[in-house]
C-alpha cells in the first residue's frame, strides 16, 4: 500500500508515570535495552518480558529529570502495571504516581520506521498542533496494513507471553550487554539456539485466512510438518487483498509462497519493511 507523506495515525494509549531516584535503576531490571544510555525527552521502545524470555509488552518510555513516562505500545496495561507494582520495593525510591489514558499521534510514511521524533503525545480531546492541518488521518483500515508491512506486532496477536523478542521482530530492542535484566537467561538460551530459527514474516493473498491457521510448503504436501502459523489477518477495503503476519521457521523462511494444510489457499510471503532503527 503506497502511503503518502502527509498521513498521520493515532491511537488510545495507557500511560503511566514512574517518578523517583531509583527510576533508572528500575526500568533498566525490568527492561530490555540500556536505560541508562537513553537520553532524556526522547522515546525508546523496549520489550517487557516474562521470566521465561516471552515478550508480555511493548514500552515506549520517555526519560526525564524527575522520572519517567511509560507508554504501553502494545500489550495488557494491567499487566504491566501489576507487574511493575509487585517488584517496587521502598528501596528502589521509585513509585507508580499516576495511570491515564493518552492519545499517541504519529506522522508517517511508506519509507519512514515507526521509530522516529514525529511522535506527539495528546490529551483525550486536545486539539492539534495548527500544523497538522497539512496532515491526513489513515483510516484504521489502511493503518492496520501499514502495520503489517511493517511486521509490528501487536496485542494479543503476536504479543501474548508465548513468543520471544526474536521470533516478532524485536531482536534490536535487546542490549546484550546490559548486564542483569528480567528474563536475559531465557534470552542468553534463546541466542544460543540457532537450530529452530523462527521469524515474522509479512504476507498477502487472494484468500481470506484467520489467525491461527498453519502453513505448508509445496513440499510438504505428503507430510504433516507445518512451516508456520498465521498470526494477524486483514482485508483491505481499497483493493479486496488480504494481508496479514504470520510466524515462519525452518525451511518454510526459503520459500516464496505457502499454503494451508489442504493447500486451497496460498500465501505469498516476505520481509517485513523495517520498523525499527
């Protein structure tokens, strides 16, 4: 789908605010990349994990002088906040002060990653800048696309706890080096194990398909080894076309086109545009 550069899209977000000396300290135990190399006023997303290594969120956290912002992108909002609230201890000097809902509004086009500073954040009814008069809203329909082809995963769909920061597309939201964090010895496994490789991969078809259906390559017509698993589905109201994400291992990744277990349906697949810099 070509998007001009003039679209913007937005969506209702959960926000809450971490204040305290001890907030660094926190977010860089319970998150995946190197909070304290994160500069101020600025948005870094990162993973929130289980203990098991499986992403639970995706966060977009705003540091300050005072504390921190933290958006949850993608994700259960009670989840995290539960989960946050259960390891603050009065000796990590650092408190859940507030939770609100905010409107996440972002400036996009077909080149651009989702990673950039065309982010604003707005109240429920807070008008826009005067500048956006220049800007168009995608309809939910052609940012939902916009989505997809960009493989960002999304709550429940591929974010759910089961899947690891590897298999989504959320490998560079990973410092290695970090030191100790939530979840890094299942992720220190999880690098290690190179035999099962499994990677969203963006597809589109004729068919309509459902999240949850398994895929097939032309090979394995005589065999019941699936090659994956479709994970997001959507039809386009502007061309009839189906798109969608979908989870893909061993050699299903060297294949251009898969199919459903009885082989009435294909799909063709490939790279996710990058959404993250």
């Amino acid at each position: 789908m070509k998007i001009n550069k003039s679209y913007f899209w937005e969506g209702s977000y959960s926000l809450f605010r971490l204040q305290g000396s001890g907030v660094k300290d926190f977010l860089h135990g319970q998150t995946t990349i190197d909070i304290y190399s994160s500069d101020l006023n600025r948005y870094s997303f990162t993973c929130w994990l289980s203990t098991k290594g499986f992403v639970r969120a995706l966060l977009e956290i705003s540091l300050d002088d005072k504390g921190a912002d933290v958006l949850v992108f993608q994700g259960n909002s009670e989840d995290v906040l539960e989960g946050f609230d259960k390891v603050i201890f009065p000796a990590d000097k650092v408190g859940i002060v507030s939770h609100k809902k905010i409107r996440r509004v972002q400036i996009i086009s077909q080149e651009n990653n989702i990673m950039n500073d065309r982010v604003l954040r707005l109240a429920p009814g807070e008008p826009y800048p005067s500048f956006f008069k220049a800007y168009h809203k995608l309809t939910e329909n052609q940012f939902e696309i916009w989505r997809l082809e960009h493989g960002i995963p999304c709550y429940p769909n591929e974010i759910n706890g089961r899947r690891n920061p590897f298999e989504i597309g959320l490998s560079n939201l990973i410092s290695i080096d970090k030191g100790c964090y939530l979840g890094q010895e299942a992720i220190s496994r999880q690098l290690r194990n190179t035999v099962k490789e499994k990677k969203i991969m963006f597809w589109e078809s004729s068919h309509s398909l459902e999240s949850g259906e398994r895929l097939f390559g032309k090979s394995t017509e005589t065999t019941s080894k699936s090659h994956g698993v479709i994970t997001s589905s959507v039809e386009s109201i502007e061309s009839a076309s189906n798109f969608g994400l979908a989870i893909v291992s061993g050699d299903g990744l060297n294949e251009k086109e898969l199919f459903v277990k009885d082989f009435s349906k294909s799909i063709r697949i490939s790279m996710p545009k990058q959404f993250l810099a």
